[in-house]
C-alpha cells in the first residue's frame, strides 16, 4: 500500500481516533505511558484508519511499518524498529522499552504486525545478496537499526549527557535536550512536548518544535524577496546573505514590528498546542517602517519561537549548558548572533552541520564496533568551529519585547480560528 507521510491528514480523518483515545484512556495516562502527546501525526492513527477503511488490506497485513522498519526490510530482508522511532507511534512504553499490550487489545491489533523493538545501535543483519549487487556493495556490510533524526542529531552534537540541547533549523525548527526521566507531566503534553527514547539507553529525548523556520525564510525570500534575487543573480551572491545584510540595516526589535511565525500552525510551547488554525501575523506597521524591518523582524519572530521552547524545558528544571546549532540556521552569522541576543545563551556551531548525517554515521560505527561506545565515536567526531555569545544590550531588548510576544498567539488565537474557516 502506498506510504502515508507524518503530515498526511486523511481530510482531517484521524481526529476521531484521537477523540478514541482521549474517551478511552485520558491524554494524561497515554502520555505517561508513551511520552507522547495525542497529535495527528502519530502512525497509530494511520493503522485504525487501515482498519476502518481499507478493512481487507488490514485484515491480510502482516507487518505495519515505519519508513525505518521498510527500509531496514529491503536492505536486509528483515524487520526492526529503534526504541527512539517506536517512542513516536503512540503504541510504545518508552520507559518498559514495549509495545503498550492494552492498547493493541483494544484496537484488536496483533503485536506480531509490528516489529521488534531494540538498541538504535543494533546490528539488524548483513546487506542482502540482490541490494548488494544493485548497489555495487559487498554483502558482508553490516546495517545497523538508525534513529530518529532528532536522536541522531543529538550524538551528532555529542549529546550524550544532560545539558547539551541540539537546535536543529531546517524547515522545521526542531529542539532537542537529553534528560534522565522522560518528560511526562499533563502541563506539558499539553503545551506538545514529548519525549522519546535517547540512543543512550540511560537517557530520554525531550523535544520541541516550530514549524516554520527555514521555510519561513525561503517564502518570504520568493515573495518579498524579489530586488535580492535579482541582485544576487547579478552579482553572483547568497540570496539569503543579501536578506541578513538588509536585516542588520534595523536595530534589535526591528523598530517596533513583531511577527508570529505561524505559517504553517502553531508548534509546540503553546495553548492549544499543535494548532493547525493558527496562522502568520506581521504587527506593528506603520508607514515609516522599512524592508530592512520586515527582513528582520522575520528572524526575530522564528528565534522567539525557539526561546518559547526552551524557557518551557528550563521550567521543567531540565539544565541546558550548551546550545548547538545545526542545519541551514548554523551557515548564518547574522542569525546565529541573533538568536544569542533572544534566547541569551552562546550559540555554539560544529564542524559539520548536518547532525543526523553524522549522528548517523556515528550510531553506524558503535554499533558495528569501530567504535568502543557512544562516548567514544563523541570524542573522536565532535568538534565546534564557533560560538556567538549574547550582546548584553540587545539581550535586555529582547528580554522586554519577548515578554509582549509571549501573549501575541492569545492575542490573535480567535481571529485565526475564524479565518481558518473561511472558504
């Protein structure tokens, strides 16, 4: 059967079984159980969907996947899913390392559908025969289980222990922090946080996230960004470099102009959380305004999206000592050192930016045993190139505008809504 993506919506089919969910169990007994909040992404939800529409496949299915568990399946001819991956199906006991055996009861489910939890570091089996000659490798490599990616980046930054968050800023801002206990409480599932098994078996993964950072900042280049495309193809320069030269043209707080990030609906650190009616808002315009502004004003509003998050973890008394930076946010001085000035932390940047490809490849040589363990692999990767410490006085700024945005997605939160509906 066709794969159903993280962010497929059946037409906003999987909110009845959410609604099953939360009538049967209660939010706060599932969260405690999984680490993970009820949210539309979960692959349960696909599989009760199987069930009530697609009843004939159901009924001959004899395994139900992941992306991870499939591709494992093709290069091996076996089946496995990581602890960190199956943390996220809404089926998993992130803490007794199982499937949850009453909820696969009651949604008459078999557990021999699904595969068979184990360490991300395990050896799943050699490549198969036909892939190796498709790929032109030898079928003595060994393939290893993977990851999530937020776990990957996470040893890829040398998160092995507390206190080290990962800032991963693709598309998606994604910020991840080991901790020693999962993060479990009810104030926080309902603010979207969850949590997931760390590659560290000792370790759990808090994570938050934003859902529009860099592609945030790629719209706002395609539609108002049309002089620096221009200009750059002319001169053979960074498009982006152009928007940050302009953005540094306006002072900390972008003369007054505030926006909430929310192009593709809210992340997680608000209330309601994960609320896909919310929408984008620029405010504060006047007629003196500039572009340089609005250019800033765009990286103000996702870097105070990112602080939400961690002033939620550090509430929780989950320490955050260093903070790194990772993906196409980490190639940016202009916002790395704004992002320092909001959040008030240095901002760290290592060698290699792409932190789930080395986590990856990291995860890939403990397991096969190159490496002794993860602490090992850690010091013999992991090294950071830069760091950007925060500028006191635009610190202070921030403190005081952060405190206006906080209550900007209640501000706006029934407008949206309302907007939302219109067709």
């Amino acid at each position: 059967y066709p794969a159903i993506d993280s962010q497929d919506k059946k037409e906003n089919g999987y909110q009845k079984y959410l609604n099953w969910f939360q009538d049967r169990y209660g939010a706060e007994r599932i969260y405690q159980i999984t680490s993970y909040p009820l949210a539309f992404i979960a692959p349960a939800l696909r599989l009760m969907w199987f069930r009530d529409h697609e009843p004939e496949i159901f009924r001959r299915m004899v395994k139900f996947v992941t992306f991870q568990d499939f591709t494992l399946l093709r290069l091996t001819g076996k089946t496995a899913i990581d602890y960190s991956m199956a943390s996220r199906t809404l089926l998993f006991n992130a803490q007794e390392k199982s499937w949850v055996k009453e909820f696969l009861e009651d949604l008459n489910v078999s557990s021999e559908i699904l595969s068979e939890p184990c360490l991300s570091s395990n050896v799943v089996g050699h490549l198969s025969e036909d892939i190796a000659n498709e790929l032109g490798l030898s079928p003595d490599v060994l393939i290893v289980a993977g990851a999530h990616d937020q776990s990957c980046s996470s040893l890829g930054i040398g998160g092995i222990q507390e206190g080290i968050a990962s800032d991963g800023t693709g598309s998606v801002e994604a910020i991840a922090t080991p901790t020693h206990a999962p993060f479990i409480s009810q104030s926080y599932h309902d603010l979207g946080f969850s949590s997931e098994c760390h590659l560290n078996p000792d370790l759990y993964l808090a994570l938050g996230y934003h859902l529009t950072a860099g592609s945030l900042v790629r719209w706002y280049r395609d539609c108002l960004g049309k002089f620096e495309i221009q200009k750059a193809q002319s001169e053979n320069r960074d498009v982006y470099q152009l928007i940050t030269e302009s953005a540094q043209q306006s002072p900390p707080g972008a003369n007054g102009l505030l926006v909430l990030p929310h192009w593709s609906g809210a992340g997680t650190g608000h209330y309601p959380m994960l609320n896909p009616s919310s929408r984008g808002a620029i405010l504060g315009l006047t007629l003196a305004h500039k572009k340089s502004d609005l250019d800033r004003a765009i990286f103000e509003g996702i870097s105070f999206e990112a602080r939400l998050i961690i002033e939620t973890f550090e509430k929780a008394e989950i320490p955050i000592d260093a903070f790194v930076v990772t993906g196409g946010g980490a190639k940016s001085p202009f916002w790395l050192q704004l992002k320092a000035d909001i959040i008030g932390k240095p901002m760290k940047v290592p060698e290699t930016t792409e932190a789930s490809a080395m986590g990856a490849a990291m995860l890939s040589a403990v397991g096969s045993g190159f490496f002794i363990n993860f602490e090992d692999a850690v010091e013999n990767f992991c090294r950071i190139k830069a760091e950007y410490f925060p500028e006191q006085s635009a610190k202070k700024r921030y403190d005081h505008i952060f405190r206006i945005y906080q209550d900007l997605y209640q501000s706006v939160i029934d407008i949206n809504t309302r907007l939302s509906q219109v067709d």
